[in-house]
C-alpha cells in the first residue's frame, strides 16, 4: 500500500537512484542487520519504503528531504497507510528525519540499523561506505560492507 501511495506523491523517478530499487535493498541490508542485532524488522522496513519520499530531485544538495519524509511517513500514518505502533512511528519519524545528516545520533538500535542499511547502498553511486559513518557494529564489518557492494553493483552474492 505504501508503494501504491508513495507513486501518487513522488517527485522524482522511482527508477532513479533513489527509487525502488534503493528502497528494496535498504529493505534487504536492514533485514540482513536485523538477524544479526535484533532490530525491529517492521520498522526497518517502514523506513526502507519511506524514507526519500520527500526528495524533490536526485541529488545529494536535498538537505531537507528527511524531513520532509518524515511527513509524509506521519501523513501515511495518520491516513492509516502505514499501520505501525506510536513508538514505531516515532522512531520512523526521527530516522527519516535525520537519515541524512552526517551526525545523527540515536541510542536506539533500530534507528542506528536503518540509517545503516541505507548508507550501506552508497556502493550504488561508486562510493565505499566508510565505518566511520556507520552505527552498528555489524554494519562495520568489513565482509557485510562487501556483501553490500555485491548487491548494490549488480552481483548476486549476499551472503557473508
């Protein structure tokens, strides 16, 4: 349902590089983390499908595209599109709204994992996702960053 909203309101390609393909991987990346660290799996998910929602362009100079996300996400709840708990949403809200700002902090797992599992897919644009930049420790693992890479650029390998 989220797919079906998300294409009525959308102001860029969903085949572009942060379409539907991005979203599926972020989807896959914070599953694969979930089994590793116990995230919410919902909640990743959530995230995964909303959090560009609110980009106006491609490029990375959309510095308020996480908060617009965030609306939207809040809208679809209100709407009861996105059918999730009140922590839940508001954990969605405050990742889609800081997803994109370089330090972001969260104490919570599942936030941290999906801010993860989205930079995880900056091999999409030739860029290694640098541990540095990363929350979990097993998204700092240097064969789940490569794992990531075999996805993102098109190989078949997921499994580390």
């Amino acid at each position: 349902m989220i797919l079906k909203e998300a294409r009525k309101i959308l102001k860029i390609d969903i085949n572009h590089i942060h379409g539907l393909s991005h979203w599926e991987r972020v989807e896959k990346f914070g599953h694969y983390l979930a089994g590793l660290n116990g995230a919410d799996e919902k909640l990743l998910s959530l995230f995964a499908f909303t959090h560009d929602l609110g980009r106006v362009n491609d490029t990375y100079e959309d510095f308020l595209h996480g908060e617009r996300s965030a609306e939207i996400a809040k809208n679809f709840f209100q709407k009861g599109i996105i059918k999730a708990t009140d922590e839940q949403m508001d954990k969605l809200i405050y990742a889609c709204q800081h997803h994109n700002k370089p330090k972001a902090q969260s104490d919570d797992l599942t936030i941290r994992t999906c801010w993860d599992s989205d930079r995880l897919d900056i091999w999409r644009v030739g860029i290694e996702p640098n541990p540095l930049y990363l929350y979990t420790n097993e998204a700092k693992n240097p064969k789940v960053i490569q794992m990531a890479r075999s996805l993102s650029i098109g190989e078949t390998k997921f499994l580390v």
